[in-house]
C-alpha cells in the first residue's frame, strides 16, 4: 500500500520559554582569594611569553590567547568581550560534566547539587587588553558591580574556575597527536610534513599576517611552506609546512619557536590512513556475478570519496564514473586498490555472501586518497583534508556529470583525531557542505579493533556461559569508552553516522583456531562508541559491519587475553571485490562496510520516494527525506535488550549508553517503504524560519477508539542546519516535534527525549495499550517547531514522517479509515 502524505498548517510563532540557569558560586571574597594569583600569574605569563618577540609584519603589538574556564556558560559574553579594544572573540567550548565541588554546582528545582558543564572560552589579546582585563577584576573585588554592556564580566568572573595563556601543551593536547609526532620524529628521513591549525581571525589581514609569521619561523628552521588553506565559512586555517624530523623533536620538547607561537592553535600530523580492520590476505571468486548492465541510469545518486577502484573487477566493470581530476591513477597500482574496490563493490552489490539487487544508476567514485611508502592507502601528506573534501564535492554538485547525486558516502576516520568535545574541521565542512548542496553525507563511526585484555585466565573466561562472557567484553569495552570515540568527521551534525553490528550474511564457517565470543546482531568489538556533540545522539545507526573472530587461547592457564584473527581470505565477513585481480574476493570488517551498505539502501529509498503519491518533493528536500526514512525504520529491539543486560545500567544512564552504541538502533527498510492495514506511514515536508512553529495533523482512525491493544506512534523529523562554527550555538537550526492529542500512545520508548533533540534528526517512538475513548474526527497534532536563533537568516527545509500501527493479528482497518481522513483534511484546505 502506498505512503500517504500529510500537509502543514501555516506557521505561526514560536511561543517563548526560558530557563534561567540556576548555579551555586563562590562568593566574591572567594572568588578573590582564589583567583588573585592566577591573574597575577596570567599577567607575569604574558609578558614572558612576548620577551623577544619582534612586531609582527603589520606592526600590530604580539598577541596571545587567552583561556577562560568557566562553570556554566555566560550569556552575552562574546558582545562583552568585543566592547574591549585589542580582544580578539575567537572561539568557545564544550567541557565535561563536572560532579558538584565545593565551589561550583547546578542546582535543582529542590536546591539539591547536580553536575555543571564546564566551558571554555578563547579570545585573542595584546598587552593593552589584557590591562583593561585586569582593570575590570579589580572593579569586580572593590565593587561587584559594572557599567552597562559590560555586565557580562560580572558573570565571567563568578563563575571562572581559570584564566591562563594558550601554550604548548595545549597545542599538542589532542588525542593521540604527540604519540604520531614522536613517529615522525624518530624516522632517520630528512624531512617529515606537519599540519599546523592557526587561530582563525575574521580579519583577512591579520590571516595573512599570521601566516607570514608561521612562514618566517618554518624558514628559519630550516623547513618550508607546502600548502595553505583558508575557509571563512567554517573558520578554519592550516598550513602543511615540510621541515627536519630534529624541528618536529622540539616541538615535542616545548622549544621549537614554532611550538611556541601565539598564532598556532594545533600541530598535527598529516597523511591519515584509512579506518581499516582487515589484513592483507584474499582469494579469487568461486563464481562469476552475471549481473545485468542494461538496466542502469547514467546520472549517479551516490558518490564515493575513497581509494581508486579496481574498474575492471567482474563485480564493478561498467558501473563505475571513475572522476581523477588530480591524475593519481597513474602511481596508484593495482594491488593497491582494496578500500575503494572494497566499498564500490559494497554500494553496488551489498554483501556477496548473499548480494542485493544492485544500484540502478552508476556509482560515482573520487579519489581522495593515494598510497604512502608501506603502500598504505591514506590521505595525502602534502594536501590539507578539510581542503581536499572541499573541492571534491564542489566538483561533484556543480558538474554536470554528477550534481544529481544525492548520498555520498565517506568509510572513513581520522585515527588521531578522536572525538572529545570540540568539532573537528573536517566535520565542521561536511556540516557545512551538506547545508549548502543539500548532499546526504553517510559517514562511519570509526574502527577501534584491538586487543580484548580480559580479567582472570582464558580457562576461567571459558567456563562462563555466553551472557556472563558478553557482560565482560562489553563492560571492558565500555570501560575504555574514552579511547574508542567517534572518529573525525564522524562527529558532524547534518550527517548520518553509521555504526557496526557483529553481523554479516556469510554461511556457518569452520571456526579452525579461532573464537566468536559475541553473538549476531551485537554491537562489533571494534565499533566507535558515540556519544555526538552538544550530547546528541552519535552514532544516529547501527549495520551489518561483519563478525570480528578472536584467535582461540589453546592453554586454560594463560591470561584471557583475545587476539584478533586477522584472516580475510575465508568467512566470516561481508564478501567484497578485492585486487589484485579482476575475480578476487576477500571478507572484510568494518564501520567502513556498514556505512556502504547503509548509502546502498539510500538509493533504494530515493526510487521508494519519488514514487510516493502526491508528495511533490521538492530536489533539494530528498536528501532530507533519505536521512529521515533511513532513521525512520529503526528501533533498538532485541539489540538494546540484550546489550543492557550487558551493561548493567538503568534509567537515564541506561538510556544514553545504549544510544552511544547503537544511536536509534538498525535500520528495517521493510518497515518504511511501504504500508500495510495496521501500518500507516504519513510523510510530510515544509520550509520553517527561526522562532516559529507548524502543525501537522495525523488523523486518528475510529477502529482505535476505546480499543485495548499495544499501539506504536514512530515520528522522525529530519533537516539539515547552518552552522555558527565559534559559537556555543553551533547548531543554529534548532528544530524538533512534539506530539499533542496523542494519549493512545503516551509512553516513551528508547532513546532519551532530551538527546534526540540536540541534532539535526529527531527520532521518537511512543506506546500504549489502553482503550482510550475519543470523538470522530481527533488528530493527533505534531507541532514543529524551530528555537529562536537571531543570527539565522535562512529557511529551514524538513521532512517529518509519522508512523502508527498495530500489531497485524489485530486485524483492523488503520490504512483505510486513515486514508479517508486524509482525504477529507486535503479537500478542506484546498
């Protein structure tokens, strides 16, 4: 039975609501005592900081950053902050969540203490701001009070913890980073590549005046200037600079001037290599795929930004647009071509163990990656990434070859740089792009396979039943929990992050040394445990990743340690095309097939929409429409039942660890492409500005009325948001849905309902068995809403789709008395 569709109301504004943040302080006699030093300190730091140091090229004063740790947040900071001469605004965010200490606490409506966000804010100062800072912490302990417009301080400085100077422990402080320069810097080449992230600075001469200054100091080290990149729209600016692995020494030691210059943000390593769990073993196809060509559609709907395929492999040949406009085809050989054949093959087939039908039109492929010196494939070390993703989908969405794709789909993550708090440029421009271009980026969580170091002996882990085995693997992974984070860009908010299951379609194979501890279906060992920006819910969906096999432990007395089997050439795992030859296969694991598998049924689903009846999508919506109907299928099941059960957790808590595993669950395409009688689907789609709100009506059917039987409300509302990149409100298209009129299903399930409103898709499920009485003709209302965000000029494109339904055995006409409703609503407003 088809979809139906459903039409808005006309907006109308937003009723207004604060909640005004409610804090324990310290006094201002304490904040004195406690503080004092550290101003006197902050003052001492920066004139160390600048001894020596020449007038920059422009003839402005040195500058430095400074950092304010701050409990709460401070409304109206950032206009504080620029009514000082010489203060630079440059930047906020996220900290942890603090558990009350003797100074600090959020309070609740009962005055108990709670936790309290801690937040850090960074502003750009010469030496005369800093004495007009000063001059206001003394107004604060003599008088407590301001002059208006700079009220704010006040607040700043009741709730800082800290002020000190940005330096070279910080610029090094990212996850894993030092331990990847120390790499470089122990290799006997002459020259290594780094990247450098410079504070970003709206002004264009003072960019040009800070890259002049990284340049004299990377010369005077000897070293050169490889690659710059500015981007104004997502406040970012790296220089790749080439210099000796001595330079990159110092660095690690403090001493480096360049590790030491106030307009360097972060130093990182350069070339990525691909997410990737597999080693290098294959074998050659025990069939040949007879698939039929005939029936595929020139324009692409999905594009590929990997490694370079192996185009004339059986499963791939004549499907392919292979796009190389840097030419690095030429020094890419075949042997070498695994990531990219390995995920074409997985977007054009699915799972060879038991293929899909395959895509209907022709997989666009780029290559953004080439092979190092191991013959890694890996993002080149002379180009900068966000730079390189840039142009890559610049290309595709202008081009007339391929600006009808749609998904574009990125296996990839950024090993050393791991999701914290702050976002990463890369998914800062893929938040950025997928707004502009209105482009679906299906993105994976990231790979952490390793060793399972397990309590006790194997022998003791052995003689455990399977849940009392699971409980300790899953309970050890989420222990670890902050080494095993999403992966750059896995974090963006306008994408859909895919996370891997322990699963894939290959046949009961000959274990032969090796161990499947977990069962199908479960979250992999080695997928990234979420946990999104701003406490959004990452990853937003869970699939098939391939079953990950331990080696087997042959002595009971020996520490119950697993190791990972790193077979590939027989099952289990997803059966893909492989090099080197034209019929090779191997079996691969991977966040990176998941997330191709997932693009492979967004295709599917842009044919499933275009056909739905009187939906009039428009283009730029479908995309939209994709995220949401993909999220829209999913539930946590019997998948989060049994992982709580690992987890031993409850209530809220239970709520987010199961959702940092899995997001909203797997994804049943069967659920959502079509209706039933006791399955109705409504979808809907409209534009929103800021501070307003629209109603969608879902008709109740009469067979419901007083009716005693389990029902189920799904609604999913999906959008894409502007970003505001140096603001705390980096999300600045605040929408979400709330149901009224819905008291046949008015118990939520699953995810926590505050999480799923701080992304970009809101996914909700609701249930209810009792018979509720109502009159002919009740709806259940839907309002949409978008929060008040006044630097957001934009409208808004969404999708929101609702779902009510039966169990089947009911046997009660939902479709058709629905379906009546709709019709009448529809005649009515036309």
């Amino acid at each position: 039975m088809d979809i139906l569709t459903f039409t808005p109301r006309q907006p109308r504004p937003k009723p207004t609501r604060s909640f005004p943040q409610n804090m324990r302080k310290p006094t201002i006699e304490h904040q004195k005592s406690r503080l004092a030093p550290r101003f006197e300190a902050l003052q001492n730091a920066f004139q160390t900081q600048n001894i020596g140091v020449q007038m920059n090229v422009d003839g402005i004063d040195p500058e430095s950053v400074l950092v304010f740790e701050v409990a709460g947040s401070v409304d109206s900071f950032i206009k504080a902050a620029k009514k000082i001469e010489g203060f630079e605004w440059i930047g906020e965010l996220d900290g942890e969540d603090k558990e009350p200490d003797e100074d600090f606490a959020n309070l609740d409506s009962k005055g108990q203490d709670k936790k309290y966000n801690e937040k850090f804010y960074f502003v750009m100062s010469n030496q005369r701001a800093l004495q007009q800072l000063l001059s206001l912490w003394q107004i604060y302990c003599d008088k407590g009070q301001f002059d208006f417009g700079l009220a704010p301080f006040r607040t700043l400085f009741e709730q800082l913890k800290d002020v000190r100077l940005w330096n070279e422990i910080d610029r090094l402080d990212e996850y894993g980073v030092r331990d990847k320069l120390e790499e470089l810097a122990i290799k006997e080449t002459s020259a290594v590549k780094v990247q450098i992230e410079l504070w970003f600075s709206s002004s264009s001469e003072k960019r040009s005046a800070r890259e002049l200054q990284i340049r004299i100091l990377t010369e005077q080290a000897g070293g050169r200037i490889i690659s710059t990149y500015q981007n104004v729209d997502i406040q970012f600016h790296a220089i790749i600079i080439e210099c000796s692995a001595a330079t990159v020494k110092q660095m690690l030691e403090g001493s480096a001037p360049l590790i030491k210059a106030n307009e360097v943000q972060w130093i990182r390593p350069t070339g990525q290599v691909i997410d990737k769990v597999i080693s290098d073993e294959n074998a050659e196809i025990e069939r040949i795929f007879d698939y039929d060509t005939n029936l595929i559609e020139t324009s692409p709907l999905v594009a590929l930004l990997d490694g370079m395929p192996l185009e004339n492999h059986t499963m791939l040949r004549d499907r392919l647009i292979v796009d190389d406009p840097d030419g690095w085809e030429e020094n890419y050989l075949a042997a070498d071509r695994k990531h990219g054949t390995a995920m074409a093959s997985l977007l054009i087939h699915g799972d060879a163990n038991a293929p899909w039908s395959p895509l209907t039109s022709r997989l666009y492929v780029r290559p953004i990656f080439r092979t190092n010196i191991e013959h890694e494939e890996c993002v080149p070390d002379d180009v900068i990434f966000v730079d390189l993703l840039h142009r890559a989908v610049k290309r595709i969405m202008e081009e007339d070859v391929s600006k009808t794709v749609k998904i574009i789909n990125l296996s990839v993550g950024d090993s050393s740089r791991l999701f914290l708090h702050s976002m990463s440029p890369e998914a800062r421009m893929l938040d950025w792009l997928s707004f502009h271009y209105k482009v679906l980026f299906i993105v994976s969580a990231g790979n952490h396979p390793s060793f399972l170091y397990l309590n006790g002996t194997y022998g003791s882990f052995k003689e455990k039943a399977q849940k009392e085995q699971m409980s300790i693997i899953y309970k050890h992974l989420q222990a670890d929990k902050r080494n095993r984070t999403l992966l750059a860009p896995a974090e963006s908010v306008n994408c859909l992050t895919v996370g891997a299951l322990h699963a894939d379609m290959s046949n009961p194979c000959v274990m032969d040394g090796r161990i499947n501890p977990i069962p199908s279906l479960m979250p992999a060992t080695y997928t990234a445990i979420g946990g999104g920006y701003d406490r959004s819910i990452k990853p937003d969906l869970v699939y098939r990743g391939g079953k990950l096999l331990y080696n087997e432990i042959y002595a009971d007395s020996m520490d119950a340690t697993l190791r990972i089997s790193k077979i590939s050439s027989r099952a289990p795992g997803q059966m893909v095309a492989y090099p080197p030859n034209p019929t090779s296969i191997a079996y691969l694991k991977g966040t990176s097939n998941a997330t191709a598998l997932v693009s492979h049924l967004g295709a599917y689903l842009v044919n499933i929409i275009r056909e739905i009846p009187l939906l009039e999508l428009p283009d730029n919506l479908m995309a939209i429409a994709v995220k949401g109907m993909l999220v829209h299928g999913c539930s946590w099941g019997e998948i989060g039942e049994k992982l709580n059960e690992c987890l031993g957790t409850n209530g809220r808590m239970k709520k987010r660890s199961i959702s940092n595993w899995i997001g909203y669950g797997m994804p049943d395409i069967e659920r959502v492409k079509e209706c039933t009688q006791q399955r109705v689907t409504l979808i809907g789609h409209g534009t929103i500005r800021q501070n307003q709100e629209v109603v969608f009506d879902y008709p109740l059917p009469q067979c419901l009325q007083s009716k005693t039987c389990k029902k189920r409300l799904t609604i999913t509302l999906s959008w894409f948001t502007p970003i505001n990149p140096s603001n705390k409100i980096y999300r600045k298209a605040r929408l979400s849905f709330s149901p009224k009129g819905n008291e046949i299903t008015d118990q939520r399930q699953e995810a926590d309902n505050n999480a799923v409103k701080h992304g970009t898709i809101q996914h909700e499920i609701f249930e209810g068995k009792k018979a509720i009485p109502y009159l002919e003709g009740k709806n259940i209302e839907i309002v949409v809403s978008c929060g008040k965000e006044e630097s957001m000029s934009e409208n808004i494109p969404y999708v929101l789709i609702a779902t009510l339904e039966v169990a089947p055995e009911e046997n009660l006409p939902l479709y058709n008395q629905i379906k009546d409703r709709i019709e009448i609503q529809t005649h009515i407003r036309v």
